[in-house]
C-alpha cells in the first residue's frame, strides 16, 4: 500500500511521537533557551556599537562589564538548556527506535509462512537495525531543528524589520526562494535513499547466505563466484549511493548561490543605505549577524534534509512491515481443555499461487486417535504441504481441516500448535546450551523434566559426555553437533512438549545408517499413543505405520497397510521396489 509522505508520518510515526511528549515539549524549551541567548548577542554588539559611534563618553567599563555579565549568564544557560537536548533529547529518539524496533519484531512473530518464503532475512536485518537508528536521529533532530529554524527567521525578521522594512525584505527575499528551490532535490534524495536502503538489505542477505552456508563455499571451492555476487551488490550499493550525494551536492549548490544572494544584497543594499544615512553602522552590524546566524540556519536545515529523508525513508520501510497482514486466528473464543488427536482432511485443496497451479485438490482422510500415518508419494506431491496446513503455517484455499471435530480455524494458532510436535529433517538448534534448546520445547519445564526427554529420546548418554553435559554451548544453528546429536535433541524438545500430534517430516533422510538407528527408536518411543503423521522417501522406514498414504497430483490414490498395498501392486509397490 502506497501512502503520501505526510500519511505515513501521520499514522507509524506521530503516535511514537505522542507516548514522548512531555520530553519533547521540554526539548523544544530547551531548544528556544538555545536559540534564544544566540539571538540576544546581535543586539549587545549592536547597542555596544552604537553607543561607540555616537557618543564614545558612555561606553564605560561598567557598561561593558554588564552586558558581558548578561552574555555570560545567558551561555550559563545555553550550556545547561544544550545538555539537556544533547543526552535527554537523543534518549527519547533512542526510547522511539526501541519502541519501533520491538513492534516490528513482534509483528514480525505474527507475519504469516508465506511472507518469509519471499522475504531476504537481510532485508529485515536491515530495517530493524539501520533504518531504525536513522528514524532515532530523525526523532530527535527533526522537531528541534525545523523549530530552531523557525525562531531565527522570525524573531530575526521582526528586530530587522523594526530596523530598515526594505533591507529586510529585499534580503529575506531569498529564504524561501531556498527552501522551493531545494524541494526538487529533496524528492530526488529521497527516492535514491529509498533504493540505497533496498540495496543495502540485498548486500547484507548475500553477505548473510554466503557466511551461513560457508562450509558448502569452501567445499565446492566457489570463493571466486561468492566474490563476484558480493562485489556485484556492493557495485550496485556504490552507485545508488553516489546518486544519493549527487542530488545532496546540487542542493548544496542551490543553498550556497542565495546565501551569496543574500549577503550580496546585504553589500548593496546596505551599503547605499549607509551612504544615505539610512541605517546606522550598529544596525548594519546587527543585520550581518543576524544574516549570518541565518545563513549558518539554513545551511543546517539543508545538511539535516539528508537526515530528514533517510528518516522519513525509514519510516516508509517500517510501515511496510507493519503492514504485512499478521497470521489469522491469533485468539478465539474456543479453547478446549485437552486435545485427543482425532483429525479430519474434508475436500481440502491449497495453492500458493493461482499462476502456479494447485498443490492440493480434494483430498480426504480421516485419522483418529493415536493413529500413525505415513505419507508417501512422488516429490512435489503435496506430502509437507499437507502437514504444513494441519499446523495453519498456510491458510487453506479450499475444505477444512478439524482436530477433534472442531475446524482450526475456530482454534487459537497457540492452542492448534501446542498441540502438534514437529520433528524436521532441517534441524534448527538455536545459540545456547543444550539445555535451553530442549526446554524450547517448554520453557515452562524443569531441568529435571529435560533429562528426562533426553533419555526417552536417547540424547543422554552423549550430552553427558560432552564438555559441560547440558551447559554445553552448541554454537550457531548446533554447528558443534553432529546431525545425529542435533536430530535427538530435536526429538527430546518435541518430547518435552509432549503434544498429542506429532509429524515426522523426513526426520531420518538426511543421517547416515547407524544414526538412523539410534533415530528409529527414539521416533518409535516418541510416538507411542500420538496421533503420528510419517512424511518419508525411504520406504523402509514407513512399514509398520498403521496405515500408508500415497500422495500423488491427483490426492490421495492409494491407501492401507505396507502388505495391503504390495499386494495391490499399484503405485505404492512400484516405489517400494524401485
């Protein structure tokens, strides 16, 4: 969904705004006692110079030594009004980036499969981590420096306006002839923010697949085909980021020619007004001063655009993600008090593109309690999607499905998904200990809970031999781990859960034959008395499932027991021979 500069502001950014209020108030206070003593000065010099050029005999020590002290009580208060904005005032944009920041990672939790199927996880990093600390600065800079910019043109207008109206126009002619003159830059900044923020997401993807999966780089040898895909994004980064200052530069270059207009009709103007004793020589140096903390004014508001737009650019791309449609059933009023296991597949039918076909089309089954079967077929069947859709991970295009008679899309997805243990072939381990991984599976379970999921998983014995038994770091993603280790921690994080569904998604494919072994008998403890659903490719491990289906294009063309369908000697049989 597109919005307007100003809507997305007014919608994903104002309310951050609005919960800081009261500190932001207090900075633009602080930000006015500022810019309020830098605006006084002009008019010491000017008195002082006045009284110098007209009567020399007033300019005592006295005179001089109070003014000095007025000056210097008001940078007493500058210097204290200046802390406050520096650390109080970039806390409060570092408080909104943390708001911001946790939002987004917590509608992140609730954004549908579907979406990180086509989603680089490097795009994400980046607009949670660099575009978030641009929409901080942006937080704190913006209000201040617009408001500050604000004060000196309108307080320095009305003391030169009471001095000479003419000058004072003639010169300040140009200010908004600056700030129309920059507009069209700005768009150009901002669109080429908005690219060099995308870019920069696809470098840290790339950067991201290529370190992850570092071990298939070298083992191919293939550093000189991950260097040219790097160097090729960081080209396309270098370029979009030089467009980005080429558009910066020729703002500054607009800036620079009307501050010289300024100054020029400050020289002119000034000077004949001098001549024809039309302005004294205190208030010509009042005007230069106030022009010049103008021009210092401007010139900050033109440097703080590229601030301004990369905020505003944040913004866009934090909206993005916010807008992502979270999962669907979140909550609902049903919540059973236990679940037995009994599932029913009713005409259901799933596509995840209509271009692409339907992956699914009609399919029927009924599984009752404690029932264990296995899904087999041809690859591209549909097996994983057909489990993947009991656990809602995606939305059905067509049927229902039910669990205990009740359609899961009346369930809350934490009821629905507590219910089910998922064993992987993919094992995801996260950074910590042994320990925290198994207590994944319920965090609300005991040390004591967690041993004892290993050893009905048979993971104890060789967790005990490690460094540090259940305190032992397992590095990132379990590198530290053989895939045997990794698959039985698995398995003891599912027994920890100790859901009354279990699927088993080509748990055993990728292990060699003796940790299959060890695999088989902690899968067949496992699923003693859960409803079981077996996704498999090796055809020896699905035999003494209580029923075999088999999965084709078509749905479900065969099923029953591993000798029913040999004997058959339809599709089944042929795979189980070949």
């Amino acid at each position: 969904m597109k919005h307007t500069k100003k809507g997305t502001l007014k919608k994903w950014f104002i309310p951050y705004f609005i919960k800081h209020r009261r500190v932001m108030l207090l900075d633009l206070l602080c930000a006015g006692l500022t810019t309020g003593c830098e605006l006084v000065l002009p008019m010491i010099v000017r008195e002082i110079t006045s009284i110098a050029t007209t009567d020399i005999s007033r300019l005592t020590v006295r005179l001089v030594l109070s003014m000095a002290g007025i000056y210097a009580a008001l940078k007493v208060v500058d210097m204290v009004a200046g802390y406050y904005m520096t650390y109080v005032g970039h806390c409060m944009g570092v408080k909104i980036e943390k708001d911001m920041r946790e939002d987004m990672f917590s509608h992140l939790l609730t954004a549908p499969f579907s979406y990180f199927d086509t989603t680089k996880v490097g795009q994400l990093m980046s607009r949670i981590t660099t575009d978030l600390f641009d929409i901080s600065e942006f937080a704190h800079h913006c209000p201040e420096e617009f408001f500050i910019a604000g004060v000196k043109v309108t307080v320095s207008f009305t003391v030169l306006w009471m001095i000479n109206p003419l000058l004072t126009v003639s010169t300040f002619v140009a200010v908004p002839l600056i700030f129309f003159g920059s507009m069209y830059f700005r768009r150009k900044m901002r669109s080429a923010f908005k690219e060099r923020r995308e870019i920069t997401g696809d470098v840290n993807a790339q950067t991201e697949t290529t370190l992850l999966g570092i071990r298939v780089v070298k083992s191919f040898a293939n550093e000189d085909l991950e260097r040219e895909k790097f160097n090729a994004e960081s080209a396309r980064l270098s370029k979009v980021q030089c467009d980005s200052y080429k558009y910066m530069a020729r703002l500054n270059c607009v800036t620079r020619l009307f501050d010289g207009v300024m100054y020029l009709v400050m020289i002119l103007l000034g000077g004949y007004f001098l001549i024809t004793n039309k302005i004294t020589a205190a208030d010509m140096t009042a005007y230069l001063l106030y022009i010049g903390m103008l021009i210092a004014s401007i010139k900050r508001i033109v440097e703080f655009t590229e601030q301004f737009e990369k905020g505003v650019t944040g913004v866009e791309r934090f909206a993005e993600v916010l807008e992502v449609p979270s999962e669907k059933g979140i909550t609902a009023d049903k919540e059973p008090s236990g679940v037995e296991g009994n599932i029913s597949f009713e005409n259901v039918s799933f596509f995840y593109d209509e271009e692409k076909g339907t992956v699914l089309d009609g399919v029927n089954l009924e599984v009752k309690k404690g029932e264990n079967i296995a899904v087999v077929g041809p690859s591209g069947s549909g097996k994983t999607t057909l489990c993947s859709l009991l656990s809602r991970f995606y939305e059905l295009s067509g049927g229902r499905i039910t669990l205990d008679g009740t359609d899961i899309n009346e369930l809350s997805l934490s009821v629905l998904r507590n219910a089910i243990g998922v064993v992987q072939q993919e094992v995801y381990l996260f950074s910590g200990t042994v320990l925290e991984n198994i207590l994944y599976g319920n965090p609300d379970a005991t040390r004591e809970m967690a041993e004892e999921a290993a050893k009905r998983a048979g993971a104890h014995d060789f967790i005990a031999a490690l460094p540090d038994g259940y305190d032992t770091y397992v590095g990132e993603r379990g590198i530290m781990l053989s895939g045997g280790q990794k698959q039985r921690i698995s398995i003891a994080r599912v027994f920890v859960k100790n859901p009354p569904v279990v699927v088993l998604d080509e748990a055993t494919s990728a292990l060699d034959n003796e940790s299959e072994k060890y695999i088989q008998r902690s899968l067949a403890e496992l699923t003693k008395g859960r409803t079981t659903f077996t996704i498999a490719h090796r055809l020896s491990t699905v035999r003494n499932a209580s029923r075999i289906i088999v999965l084709t294009d078509k749905g479900i063309e065969e099923q029953g027991t591993h000798d029913e369908l040999i004997l058959k000697g339809g599709i089944y049989a042929g795979l189980y021979e070949a």
